[in-house]
C-alpha cells in the first residue's frame, strides 16, 4: 500500500472529514516538500514531547495489537507540524499542550488524565465554533492577511487526534494491525471475509 492510498483509508477512518490544515499538510507531506518557512517557529519542550506521547497512547492504546508510541506516532505528530502546518495551528497546539503542563499531566494518574481529556474535548467544542466564526469573518474581511497572522488555528484536541489517527495508519505497524497486509498478491479471486476477520491492503 502506498502512503496516497493509506491517506484515504485513514480519511475514511475518520468519517471522511479531514480540517482544512491538515488536508493542507498532508498535501505538502505527499509532495515531499521541505521545511515550511515557519517552521522554526514551532518548538516543543521534552516534556512537551512526553505529553504528546501519552495523549497519542490514551488515543490509540496498546491492547493485542501496537499503540501509538509503539508506531512511532509522538515523532510523527512533531514532525509534521514543524513541517507542514503554519503558524495559526503552531499557536493552537502550543496552547493545548501548555494547558495540560498547567495540569500536570504527566503527574496524573489514568482516570484523572481521562477526565482531563474529557474536559478538552467539551471545551474543543465551544473552540471550533469560534474557529467557524473567526474563518468566516476572515473570509469578509479585506484585512484577511492580518487576521490570519494574529489568528489561532484549528483547536489542539483535534489536530491530535487527526496525527494520531494519521500516524498511526499511515505506518506499518498501524497498517499491519488494521489489515492482513500482502505485500506482494497472488491472483485476483472474490472470497468471503469470515466473520472479525480484517481486510487485506495491498
């Protein structure tokens, strides 16, 4: 399976709806595109780093089959954003992951970091109305450039789950967990899946 025909898999995953930036990012990630020119502007701490590998892990969490970290999915999400999203989601992501260090994340325990991603998710809602709102108003303005300089991009809680979902099924590990993979097919036949029994990517 190549990287275009897993993109889709995973927007399919995901209901079909990809945010405008990340279609956008993954649109520079597939043309193999260099740094963006904003990217220095996007830095994350270690234990920033620590906190986005344990969000993607609560995300897609290792039962019999890998998690997150385990498909190199918290390098993943790094890296795309220095390099393909611009500087509104670099604010918004700042900030999510800033207010978890606030709560002390990392010092939680399970069902405390739960309901604090509980608590993100309700607040993402109200956030991705005025997100609507703000884009609109841009969209009406003739000072656009500058509102979209000052502006704060696709709320935090969705940009992760949207890489961690992407990660995840854009890697082997994610590809082989969700499908019998088959590198290398035999003749095309028509068969009937057995019941739980996954798909096959080519």
């Amino acid at each position: 399976m190549n990287r275009r025909d897993a993109i889709q898999r995973v927007a399919l995953l995901l209901g079909g709806t990809f945010s405008a930036p990340t279609l956008l990012a993954m649109n520079h990630w597939e043309g193999n595109a260099g740094k963006s020119a904003s990217a220095i502007d996007f830095n994350v701490t270690d234990q920033q780093k620590l906190i986005i590998a344990e969000v993607a892990e609560m995300i897609i969490p290792r039962t019999g089959t890998p998690g997150a970290k385990d498909a190199g999915v918290p390098a993943f999400i790094v890296m795309m954003l220095q390099d393909c999203y611009k500087k509104p989601e670099h604010v918004s992501f700042l900030e999510g992951i800033k207010n978890l260090e606030q709560k002390d994340f990392l010092k939680l325990d399970d069902s405390q970091r739960t309901e604090a991603l509980k608590q993100v998710e309700r607040d993402t809602v109200e956030q991705m109305k005025a997100y609507q709102v703000q884009q609109t108003k841009m969209g009406d303005n003739e000072d656009r450039e500058q509102m979209a300089a000052q502006a704060k991009g696709i709320p935090y809680w969705r940009l992760m789950k949207e890489l961690t979902m992407l990660g995840y099924f854009t890697s082997e590990e994610g590809i082989k967990s969700s499908f019998d993979y088959v590198p290398i097919p035999g003749r095309l036949e028509m068969i009937q899946l057995k019941p739980n029994q996954k798909s096959f990517a080519y």
